[in-house]
C-alpha cells in the first residue's frame, strides 16, 4: 500500500494583502447636511458610546498595517472589523448574526466608527473570516492587550492586580458530531467518491448504498449492545472504505496533478484505516484532523474532543490575561510556562505570584515568580492564604466565558482557529467587565442626581408648608 503524505511547504500560507491595499478611514460626514448625525438621536451616557470612547482604536491600524500592501482595492476600515469582532464576542453571536444585527442598532454602528445611521450591512459575513486569516493569531492578540488596556482605564482592574494571577486549563470543544468508528468510515467514503467524481474519476463501485446500510445497521446494533454483529458491520463498513481508498488511488497513480488534490484526503482515510480503539493521536474528525480526546475528570463529560486552553486570570477581579491553545493533549504542568508568557507579553508585567491547582505539580515554569499549588500550608503569609483560595474563582471565570462566551464550541477551522477563537472570547469576557462596570456608574450617578432633585424640592417645599 502507497502511504500518502500531505505536502509540506516551506511556510505556512500568510494573507499578507496581495489583492488589497491598507483599510480606508470612516467618513467623518461633517458634509452632510440632511442627515442627523447619530451622536444627535443616541444616548451619551451608554455604557457602549463611553466604551467607545476608550478603546484606542488607532493601534490596530498601527498593529494591522503590516498585513496589507499599498497597492490594490482599499480594504475595510480597521474599527469596523475589530468593532464587529468585539461585539460578537461579547454578545455570543456568529459573523452572520453580528452583522444582521449591526443593521439594526444605532450604538452598534456609533462604536464601530460611523457617524450617521447606516441601512445596509457594510460587510458580508464572510469577510470577517478572511479577516481573520490575514490577521492570524498573533495580530489578534492587540485585541486581547486592547480589553485589559480599557479595564485598567476605567479601574475594573488595579495595575498591582497583574502581578497575582491564577492559572488553569480547560477544553474548547471544536465543532464535531460525536465520533463514531462508523460514521468516520461512511464520511470518509463519501467524500472519496464526491471529489473522484468533481475530478472526473471513473470509479469500479462506489459502494455508498451497501456502506450507508452497514453504518445503520452498526448504530443499531450498538444501541442494542450487540457487540459482535456491531463489529460485524464495522468490518464491512471498513471493507467497501478500503476498495474505494485502493480504486482512487490507482486511478491516479502517475498524475502528478491529481495526486497533490487527493494527497491530503488520501492521507487522513489511511490514517483513519489504520488507527486501534487503543492508538494515541486518532482522527476524530475528517474537516478537523487536529481535534483530540481529553479527559478532564467530569462526571457529566467524562471525555470532550477539542484543544486544551490555558487560561490566566488575575487573582482578584478575573480579567483575563492569556488564553492559549495547545497542539494535543499536553500534561497541565507542562502548559504553565507558555500561558505565563503570553500573560506577559499581553499585560507587559511578569507575574510575582501564581496560584494554580495541584495538577500543575511537575511543572516547566522556570521564571522569577513563585507557584503556589492548591493544598499548600506552610510558609503562606495570611495576604497568600486568602490569595490561594480564591484561585478556585477562575473556574467561574471559565464558566462565563463557556456559557456567556464563545469558548463552548469552536467554529472556526484549523489549529489557528482554536488559538483566533480563544483570544477572542478573551477579549469578550473582558469588555463584559468594563460594559457592566460602566452601566454599575451610571446608575450610581442617574441616582445620586434623582436624590440631590429630590432633596432640592423637599427644600423648596418646607417654607410652603410652614
């Protein structure tokens, strides 16, 4: 048997703005006299125009400019697309949905940089996907430095709060149905026989009847906990996959052309015919190979299939600092030093003191700040004691970034898209934050107001009634 291998290039593919030049800036619209501009119809004091007021949305044309080139059609503006990046986030929706709704909501497009109201979506959903890919994980992260650049602003976070930070880990579930031996296998066949016939490719059986068969009859016989006719089915199913798998690849022996189009399809199903029930590293997933089976000891999930995510909160408030994702299952311990980096390089302050649980024993951090692990005792001041036990307050955090967020499930596509996702919902969380601190004032100062008026009339009212 032929072991097929995906080409490797020499560099991953970068979107570095061949077909568009840098972002074009928002009209001011200072010469329009016959519309009302929406500073006129919106109100001042809402929490999104004062947020709008506070994101320092000339860094990302400074940070984006490098991923664009001065030659082709202008591109969008920078604040739209990291406006609409931020909304979704926070409001947990997809691209379509934000972009639908941006249509209809007037401080939506006030924080996105538009003065007057808009009727029509500025954008096709679709655009903020290729967004992303020319942004990339890396370019992402200003988002990220952005939101704790705010909450520090408006005092939802104190800058002495960066140096105690509590770290741990948890699974983003990626976008996949429930992998199963035989819907891997009757998946893996028909995509075969759909893209030999999109190349022209004469196929001896496409045994798509006989295998959609063997695949319901496996379900069933698994529900009925009939093992041995399951394995049965199992079998054939993998049989009819195999006669597919050998029939392309000897259609294609010899073209070069068709052999690179079918090289990385051809891979994953021999990787797939390949793997045992015991293998470490098996495919999950055909539409994403880099998906892995972790166990994080839940008895509602004993197993979940995604990437591991290290989380980095401060202590106090939960601001989120890093949000990094790993390639494959990796021992928690030996996560810490990576997520401390990027926690570093996001709030540019090293942390002194980490609190993390005890399955971090073992682990790589070799910086100058001191690791406290759950269960500790001795040798803790009283300031470090009260510290180590609200380390357990980040696994709220993590449950508002998973139910609130978007860290549930994962959209997007590929390793890069489980590091975009992360950061992202990152940066969601943290302008929660700031969005509720700044409505908390408000209405601090809508009350105050309503009893100094009060006051005033109780005032002018006594000398009536004497």
């Amino acid at each position: 048997m032929k072991y097929w291998k995906m080409p490797v290039s020499a560099a991953p593919p970068t979107f570095s703005g061949v077909f568009a030049m840098r972002p074009t800036r928002t009209a001011s619209g200072k010469v329009d006299l016959f519309r009302e501009r929406l500073e006129a119809i919106i109100d001042p004091h809402h929490a999104l125009v004062r947020l709008a007021r506070l994101v320092p949305w000339s860094r990302f044309d400074d940070a984006f400019g490098r991923f664009y080139r001065p030659i082709g059609r202008p591109a969008k503006p920078t604040r739209l697309m990291v406006g609409l990046h931020y909304l979704k986030h926070v409001h947990d929706l997809s691209d379509e949905e934000v972009v639908a709704r941006w249509v209809e909501n007037p401080y939506w497009q006030f924080f996105c940089g538009f003065d007057f109201f808009q009727h029509e979506a500025p954008i096709d959903a679709s655009t903020m996907t290729r967004w992303r890919k020319r942004i990339g994980p890396a370019g992402l992260e200003e988002m990220l430095k952005a939101s704790v650049g705010v909450a520090l602003d408006t005092g939802v976070a104190k800058p002495g709060s960066l140096e105690r930070v509590s770290v741990d880990t948890t699974v983003q579930p990626k976008a996949i149905a429930h992998p199963t031996d035989s819907r891997l296998y009757w998946k893996a066949l028909q995509t075969l026989v759909r893209q030999a016939k999109r190349h022209g490719i004469a196929l001896r059986q496409s045994h798509t009847r006989l295998a959609k068969a063997a695949m319901v009859r496996a379900g069933r016989h698994a529900h009925a906990r009939q093992f041995r006719r399951m394995r049965r089915a199992l079998k054939q199913l993998r049989t009819y996959l195999g006669r597919v798998f050998r029939d392309v690849g000897r259609k294609i022996a010899g073209n070069t052309a068709l052999e690179s189009k079918f090289a990385r399809l051809l891979g994953l199903v021999e990787r797939l015919m390949a793997q045992k029930p015991k293998d470490k590293d098996k495919l999950y997933a055909l539409h994403a190979p880099e998906v892995v089976c972790i166990a994080k000891g839940k008895a509602r999930t004993p197993y979940e299939f995604g990437a591991k995510i290290g989380i980095a909160v401060t202590n106090r408030e939960g601001l989120v600092l890093a949000a990094k994702a790993f390639t494959g299952n990796p021992y928690d311990g030996h996560t810490l030093a990576a997520t401390l980096d990027q926690a570093r390089s996001v709030s540019g302050v090293a942390a002194e003191r980490i609190y993390v649980d005890r399955g971090y024993r073992g682990h790589d951090y070799v910086g100058a700040g001191q690791v406290m692990i759950a269960g500790r005792r001795r040798g803790l001041s009283a300031t470090m004691r009260r510290e180590l036990r609200r380390r357990s307050a980040i696994e709220a955090t993590i449950g508002h970034m998973k139910t609130d967020g978007r860290l549930d499930r994962n959209f997007l596509l590929g390793q890069a898209g489980d590091a975009i996702n992360a950061l992202l919902t990152a940066a969601g969380h943290n302008l929660r934050l700031v969005l509720a601190a700044l409505a908390l004032w408000l209405a601090f100062i809508l009350a105050a107001f309503a009893k100094a008026n009060t006051s005033a009339r109780l005032l002018q009212a006594e000398p009536s009634m004497t």
